[in-house]
C-alpha cells in the first residue's frame, strides 16, 4: 500500500515535535552543566563574574547542542515511535499493509533536513560563537589562545621570554618530519612592544627546546647587520604546540575548512583534526537519518513485547555505544592509524548496517 501525502506529513510532524522537545531539553541541560562547570573554572578568578560567565557559557551552548543533536534524534524518535505505537495509530497503518519501511522515510526524510540544515547554516553560528568564547576564555579564565597564523603569504608563530619579550616568527613553509622552517624572519620586540632587532635566515629548525637557526642575518636600529652561521634561540614550543596552536575546528564554518585544510597541506602543517572535523560534518546529515532506524529498531514493537523498560535500556545503550565507538575511531582518525574518512563515517555506516539488518530481520525475515 502507497503511504498517502497526509499520514507522511503527520508522522514527519509527529517526529519533528518529539525531536524538538528532546533537543530543547538537552540544550538546556547541558547549557546549565556548562555554566556550572565554568563557574568552577572561574571561582578564583576576579574578572569571572556571574554575568560574564552567563555569557560564556551561552556561546558555548550552540556548539554543545551541534554535539547532542545525534542523541535527540535518537531519543526523540524513539519517543515518538513509542507514542503512535501505544496509541495503536502504527498498529492501524501497519494492519493496513504499510510497510516499515514506507512510515519510515517521512521520519528518515526529516531527519536528513535536519542534518543538512545543521551542517550549512546552524554550523558556521557555531563557529562564531566558538571563536569568541574560545576569546573569552582566553582573556577571562587563562585558556591560552592561538599562538599561529596561517595565511597565503606564509604562517606567524608568537613565543615569549620570562622576561616578557616577545618574538615573531613568520616562515614559508614548515616541514613535519624535521620541524624546520624555510625562509624565517624573526622579529624581536622588548616588554613594552618596542621593535630590538630582526633576523633574517635560509632555515631554522626546531630540536630540544631551541630553534636552530642557519644562514642568517641580525639586524638592529642604528648598528650594522650580524651575519652567522648558526645561532640558537631558546623556545618553549614543540611540534605539538605548534600543530595544536591553528584555530579549532570548532571554530571555523563548514565553508571555510577545505580552503584551510588546503592551506595547511601547502604549508606543510598536518591537517588531520581539521580534515576528521569536515568530514565528520559532511556524515553526519547520514548519522541523523541512521539514528531514526537505530531507534525504530527498539521502538516500534513496544506495544507488544511491552516495555518501557526496553525503550529505555535500548536507547542508553545505543547513545552509550555511539559515543564510544565515535571516540575510538576519531582518535585512530587523528592518529593517522586508519584513513580519516573511513573513521569518520565509521559511526554513521555501523548504526546504517546494524539498524537495517535488525529491521529486515524482525519486519521481512
């Protein structure tokens, strides 16, 4: 039997307002746990008062509620299943010879609007808000802040001395395996920002907490210009830091990352964490209409085999299982142990397969 126009929009709507409900709630509490957590972070901190970390920690809700948005399609699903279930509404459908399959896809369908709204236009709000509270952070709770800048002309590192000088180092391009630069400039200012002197040189590289420099000129006002061989500057940067430094993921748009996913290959800088973040992003409109079938899976026949309690341990469960499997997959992504793509779509293809092989089993075996 065809699934008329109607009932489509009725059990897309059913779901849609289930899903909002849960989503809504979730927001909210992890929206409180985070003011909660950062009035903890900020308990010594005289500038973190109540009214500024309210405000962090608004900045901070949307990309939480980005993180949750699997789990209250999960849950709201399941919710809604369970409703037009106990109320016999699916019984009718079903006793009418709609298929699962077929009072599935308006869910389904909704679900991947969600996901590609979520991706293209909640996403880079998200960015924003992550940028200026990863700002806030920094000013306010000592979060440290980005030390490197990337751009078409090359890429700026920032280091200081105990002292509070600071020093600029801007190079070409950076290779991974040796941690060297080609073609740096240093710049040294004094604790009052005053410019001391500059150093020009083929290459410098990074060994033992020291850049080790080459070929180089030293320049300063109103002396004449050094050249060397070789000279060390101590540094409490590592390749690490360095890599760690770029902007977050987080905090760039879904437009913006494969331009600087690009830009870091063709500095030289690994570009891992940003490539996992995008592709993540692009998984996950497919994740959202997973979790519709993940949680038909344990929905549909509650009336009959009669639990709450299976609704509820079948969807901790599956949330719980997730999240593990997305945690252990994106650090052998980040850890270049499986392909980044793979790990990234990991988590949307085993709930595809395990949810569809169920159903299959239960509703045509």
């Amino acid at each position: 039997m065809h699934l008329g126009k109607t009932l489509s929009a009725y059990i897309g709507r059913h779901f849609f307002l289930w899903f909002s409900s849960v989503f809504g709630a979730m927001a909210v509490v992890t929206f409180l746990a985070d003011y909660i957590e950062l009035i903890r972070r900020g308990g010594a901190k005289v500038q973190a008062t109540l009214s500024v970390l309210f405000e962090m920690a608004a900045l901070q809700a949307p990309q939480t509620a980005q993180e949750v948005l699997p789990f209250a399609v999960l849950f709201g699903t399941m919710l809604a299943f369970w409703r037009l279930t106990r109320s016999n509404e699916l019984v009718i459908v079903r006793a009418a010879g709609v298929s699962v399959w077929q009072f599935l896809m308006p869910a389904v369908l909704v679900a991947l609007v969600i996901g590609i709204i979520a991706v293209t236009v909640f996403n880079p709000l998200v960015s924003v808000a992550a940028a200026a509270f990863e700002k806030l952070d920094a000013r306010i709770l000592g979060g440290g802040g980005n030390q490197t800048m990337l751009s078409d002309a090359g890429f700026w590192l920032r280091q200081s001395d105990g002292a509070g000088n600071q020093i600029i180092i801007h190079g070409g391009k950076f290779t991974s395996p040796d941690t060297a630069i080609d073609n740096v400039t240093i710049f040294f200012f004094d604790s009052h920002t005053r410019f001391t002197s500059r150093i020009d040189a083929r290459s410098a590289r990074l060994e033992n907490g020291e850049w080790v420099i080459e070929d180089g000129v030293r320049w300063r006002p109103d002396q004449p210009s050094e050249t060397f061989a070789r000279w060390r500057l101590p540094t409490q940067l590592t390749p690490r830091k360095i890599e760690q430094s770029f902007a977050s993921p987080d905090t760039m748009s879904f437009w913006d990352l494969p331009g600087f996913i690009k830009l870091l290959e063709r500095s030289g800088f690994p570009a891992q964490r940003h490539r996992l973040h995008y592709d993540v992003l692009l998984a996950r409109p497919f994740l959202l209409a997973s979790m519709v079938l993940v949680a038909a899976v344990f929905s549909l026949r509650m009336q009959r085999r009669g639990g709450t309690t299976l609704i509820v341990v079948g969807g901790v469960a599956s949330g719980f299982v997730l999240f593990v499997v997305s945690n252990i997959v994106f650090a052998m992504g980040l850890s270049a142990k499986v392909p980044v793509a793979l790990a990234a779509w990991t988590p949307t293809g085993v709930s595809l397969i395990f949810a569809a092989s169920v159903l299959l089993h239960l509703e045509d075996g």
